[in-house]
C-alpha cells in the first residue's frame, strides 16, 4: 500500500524523493527507493520521470 501511494505522489507532485519516503511511513529516503526499486523495477525518479502506468500486477480490483 505504501508503494501505491508513493507512486500516486511520484506522479502527481513535485515533492523530494525524501518527503514522498516520510509521507508513506518511511524514515530513510535510501531505504525506501531500494524498496520501490525491488517492487517496481526502477528508481522512484526513473518512475516520476517516465510517466509510467502502474504494472499489471499491482492493480487492485475491489
């Protein structure tokens, strides 16, 4: 859930990496974009930068 909302922020704002990490629940910036990295294959800038969609695997269908 803290990777969604990070990549909500990523997209629309214009908020450091850093404050995007404590926004979600993360204390240290580092530690976070190696977590998004691991889950979605790139850095969270290579993510705001690319405009990308969210992967097919983690849409939530209610």
């Amino acid at each position: 859930m803290r990777i969604d909302k990070a990549m909500e922020l990523l997209r629309s704002s214009d908020q450091t990496i850093q404050e995007i990490a404590r926004l979600v629940g993360y204390s240290n910036g580092n530690y976070f974009s190696k977590v998004f990295h691991k889950k979605i294959g790139m850095s969270p800038g290579q993510f705001r930068e690319s405009k990308h969609t969210v992967p097919v695997d983690h849409i939530v269908v209610d």
